[in-house]
C-alpha cells in the first residue's frame, strides 16, 4: 500500500509519501519513506512498529532504520520524537471506547 502523509514536525507540516507492509503474523508494520523531507538528509529512511500483548496490556516496539547522506547529518531525533507522539495520541483516543 501506498500512502501520502501530512505530519507535523517540529511545528511544521512535511509531506511524504511511504509504503506500508503489513505482516500479520508477527503484527508488525512496516513503512518506507520513497519520498518527501527525511530522505532530503537520509538515504533511506524506515519504521518498523511491532504490536505485543504481554498477556495484560498492548505495548508498541518502534524500531526506526536510517542511513545518513553523510557523518554530519545528526540521528532522526524529531522524526522519533513524531513517532512517540503519534502512539501516545493513539493510545490516549483508543483508551477512551
């Protein structure tokens, strides 16, 4: 699947477009950034969440994969940062039904 996304970092709306696979089995998601504002400093750019239920409650592991352009370009901080605020948001709206 193809997805266009609007996402606010850092107080700034970027646009990006990414392919989502989902794995079902191992409730993993996996999305790859083909274009938009990361890979103007990564090379590549993906995240990997990964649902567990431990037997009481739900926890999300998100695993970002990058490779920078150069050894100047710092780690994906704010795109990290989105992602937590992404889940928090998420768990903060489901918990609610």
């Amino acid at each position: 699947m193809l997805f266009v996304v609007d996402a606010k970092i850092e107080g700034k709306v970027k646009t990006y477009k990414e392919k989502v696979s989902i794995d079902e089995e191992n409730k993993t998601v996996h999305m790859i950034a083909l274009e938009g504002h990361c890979l103007e400093l990564y090379k590549s750019c993906k995240s990997i969440f990964q649902f567990i239920y431990n037997g009481k409650t739900n926890v999300v592991k998100i695993t970002i994969e990058y490779e920078k352009k150069n050894e100047d370009i710092p780690p994906p901080q704010k795109y990290i940062d989105f992602l937590v605020s992404l889940i928090k948001d998420l768990d903060a709206n489901l918990g609610k039904e």
